[in-house]
C-alpha cells in the first residue's frame, strides 16, 4: 500500500493551558550568582580556560559565539545565557528548534517541559495550539519581513505580537515583486497562502507574554545580538501544527544558516563554545567552517587561532587537546568531540552538567571564582 501524506487539519489539539509541564520558570530559573556543584577538576579546569580565551578574544572584538541544545533552555538557564551577552561576553548565540519551542513557552505560560511517554500513548504529544499557532505564525511571517528563524519568534516576545499584511497588499507584492524580486515574491505568496487558509484579518494581533522577562530570544532581540534557530524538518513539536508552512520555515531557517556561517568566518581568534548540542552544533558548526575557511584561503588569511569548548554530559577518558583519538578508542565515537576535532584550532572538552559548567564560567568570568 502507497502511502498518502497525512492529513495534519484533521489532528486534534488542545489548548495549551490544559497541558500538564514540568518546568515552571519562575520557579526553575537558574539564578546568575547560582554555585555550581559537582563539577570535575577537569571542568573547572576547562571552565578557567574557556573564560580566559573569552576574555581574551573580547579585548581583541573577535567573536563569541555559544551553541547550545533545548536543554540548557528547559534546565531555566534562559535568565543567565541573556546575562552573558548584556555583559559582552557572547556576541552570537546559536540553537535547535526545541530550545526555541521551550523559550517561548515560558514567555507566554511561564512553564513548559511535557510529559512524553505520557501523552504519546494518549494521542496529545505536541498537539499543543497555541504553541503551534503562534510560533508558526511568528515564522511565517518574519520570513516574510527577511527576519530569520529565532529573530522572528525573538521579535514576536518583545512585542508581544505582530502586525499582518492584508491579502491585497500581498498580492500586489507578488506581482510588483515577480520580475525584480523573485524571492521576495515567493515569499510574500507563501505567507498569502496562509493568511487565507486561516483567515487572518490585517492588523495588530495582540499576544501578551507575561513571563517574557525569561526569555532569550527576546533578550536578543531587544540586545540586537543575533541569536539563530538550526531545526531540522519534523523534528519539532510546532510541525504538528497546519500553521506549519515548510517553504516559511526554510526561508528563516536558511537565513540563520548564514548569518551563522558569517559569524564563524569571524573566528580567527575568536572561541566557539558548544554546551548540550551533540548534533546540532558540531554538524552546522563543520559546514559553516568550511564555507568561511574557503573564502579565508581565497584571501591568503586562513582561519588557525581559534578555540573550542565543548560540554556535554557523555564521559571521555581521551585528552581531545591532543587530536583524534585511533579506532580503537570508544572516545573514537563520541561523534561530537571528533568533528570538532577536525575543524582545528584547539579543542578543549569537560563532561559536566550544562548550568554547573555555565555557573562556573560565568563566576570565573566576573571575578567571583
């Protein structure tokens, strides 16, 4: 039997206030001056270094860019990554689609964090409304405005709303735009489809985000500090949703790939710190340095002097300081580690817990350890 595509208008989903979660923000939020605990010699040790390079490449104006997976958002480490970058200390923050996912809801209902096994079994995993109505939306319509993947949900925070086009005023753009403006064409085409599937009147809609003091996209936003969404197709719970509109996502979402591949070709003594992304990171991170390292050689200014941290809870008993380890190390397949590894530069790696590793850079950073 031949497959047919599902039908997602057909799927039942409930509002997201009967939703049971896990997480409550203000309640969870990991608080700056917060002591870590549990933390290896060897993280504190990596945690100093990292620090110092940061430093260092601050001093310099080379970049800082953190990666990070949905946990570090889901563990309430919302409040001390936007402290990181009001201080300086990080220029550019880069994330998966969950991690977006898990900062909105906060913002909007101050909790978030599922019970998936649970609602699995009953149908209801992710069949959430509002969160994918409106972080759809929010997409949808920021790749229309050219905002990228977590600029448009960042934009959306801080505002608490958006405003929408009419349909008229989008098909005059569609056909003003066709001939010398292709893409914005398409694009003002693809959110036309959408305002007419839902019947989404012009104007102001007003979403109020009563917890969106949490929030690091909107801190970005407001901070002006790119902060780029890197999901992948289906991996979210908001592609659940019918608001779902593959060509928006793709627009916003390639518009973070570059605007992320710009900030690495910035790297030359800069420092990368990857925490909790063991896929994500490493597989943007590879392609993104390859691009930027072309374009270096190109120049005769090849990318050499930069420094990458990586954090993640899986044990290593290999000094990734020293390059590759053989085959036939079990370190050989911490895939993460090892891509990273051969994108130069120098590598440090601690196995540690992402808010007490954060914690510790972060006091290591202001004086206080």
């Amino acid at each position: 039997m031949r497959p047919q595509p599902l039908d997602r208008g057909r799927v039942r989903f409930l509002p997201l206030s009967e939703r049971q979660n896990r997480v409550q923000i203000e309640r969870d939020a990991v608080p700056v001056d917060a002591e870590p605990v549990g933390l290896s010699e060897l993280a504190w040790k990596v945690a100093r270094e990292t620090a110092g390079r940061i430093r260092s490449a601050r001093e310099r104006d080379r970049p800082v860019i953190l990666a990070f997976g949905a946990h570090s958002i889901k563990n309430g480490l919302g409040p001390l990554l936007a402290h990181l970058i009001r201080r300086g200390w990080v220029t550019h923050l880069a994330t998966n689609g969950a991690a977006i996912i898990h900062d909105w809801e906060f913002a909007f209902q101050g909790a978030s964090s599922e019970d998936v096994r649970r609602n699995v079994a009953l149908g209801q995993f992710g069949n959430w409304e509002e969160t994918g109505f409106y972080i759809n939306l929010a997409i949808n319509v920021g790749a229309w405005q050219g905002r990228g993947y977590g600029e448009s949900v960042g934009a959306f925070i801080s505002n608490e709303g958006l405003e929408l086009p009419s349909g008229d005023q989008l098909v005059e753009e569609i056909r003003t735009a066709a001939a010398s403006d292709p893409v914005q064409s398409a694009a003002a085409a693809d959110l036309l489809s959408v305002v007419r599937r839902f019947s989404l009147p012009a104007g102001r809609l007003a979403v109020p985000h009563p917890w969106k003091r949490f929030s690091l996209q909107a801190a970005a936003f407001d901070l002006e500090v790119p902060l780029t969404g890197h999901p992948m197709f289906g991996h979210d719970i908001i592609y659940n949703h019918p608001m779902n509109c593959g060509a928006c996502i793709g627009r916003a979402a390639e518009r973070d790939f570059l605007t992320f591949a710009g900030a690495v070709s910035l790297l030359e003594g800069g420092v990368y710190l990857s925490v909790g992304s063991a896929v994500m990171s490493p597989m943007v991170f590879e392609k993104s340095f390859s691009m930027a390292q072309n374009l270096a050689l190109q120049r005769g200014e090849p990318i050499r002097s930069h420094f990458i941290s990586v954090v993640d809870l899986a044990e290593s008993r290999w000094d990734w300081s020293k390059g590759e380890p053989p085959e036939s190390s079990p370190d050989y397949y911490i895939r993460f580690c090892k891509s990273f590894s051969r994108m130069g530069g120098e590598l440090r790696y601690a196995s540690a817990d992402n808010r007490d590793f954060l914690l510790a850079l972060t006091a290591v950073l202001e004086g206080r350890a």
